[in-house]
C-alpha cells in the first residue's frame, strides 16, 4: 500500500514545519507550499489525498485557492486552518471538508484525518 499523500498550504514557515513534522511522522508523504499559487502549482503537478489549507494569505485567501482546487477536482479532501475561529460560521457553504483553528488539539486534526483517509 502507498503512503497517502498531504499538501500543506500555508505562508508561515514554522506552521508548514510543524505540520510536516507531525504528518511525517505519521507515516504520510507530505509537500508543502508557501502561498496560494505555489500551492495550487502544486496541486496541478500531483495527486494528493488531502490539502491543508491556511485561509489568510498574502497571495491568494485560502478560499479562492478552495473554489479552484475544486474546480480542479471536485471530490478532493480539504481541510481548512486558521488562527481566527470567527471565520467558523462561513465554512459550511465553503465546500471544505473540515475546519481547524492552528491551536486545535493535533489528536483531533490526525483522527479526522485518518478518517477521511480511510481506504
């Protein structure tokens, strides 16, 4: 069985580190990308079984990057990051799968994650 594959989006490098860090450890294949369009670059080049993705960028929001990964591929897991939890209102017409603040318990993050993952 392969490992599945995760694509961080996100401008800060230690929270790309850190998720890298702790996915890796998780026995994933992780890339990571600084900004919307590297990320998106990214995500034309390779298959990816998960994207997650930081909603406030310099470049492009996290939320236009969302309507064109599913443009791209409609039924692609997305998980939504965030430092500000007021933005958790508006996520349910987003077509993101799930939605985490940055300071969110990691075991929760990687449950759900390996839920969406299941083969």
């Amino acid at each position: 069985m392969s490992k599945k594959k995760i694509l961080i989006i996100d401008d800060e490098e230690h929270i790309r580190a850190h998720y890298t860090a702790l996915l890796s450890d998780q026995g994933f294949d992780v890339k990571s990308a600084e900004d919307g369009t590297s990320g998106l670059a990214a995500f034309r080049d390779e298959e990816f079984d998960l994207v997650l993705l930081d909603v406030n960028m310099p470049d492009k929001s996290g939320l236009e990057v969302l309507k064109e990964i599913k443009g791209i591929k409609d039924a692609q897991v997305v998980f939504l990051l965030t430092a500000f939890d007021e933005y958790k209102r508006n996520f349910a017409s987003l077509y993101a799968d799930e939605y985490f603040t940055k300071d969110k318990k990691v075991d929760i993050l990687l449950r759900r994650i390996a839920e969406h993952l299941e083969d």
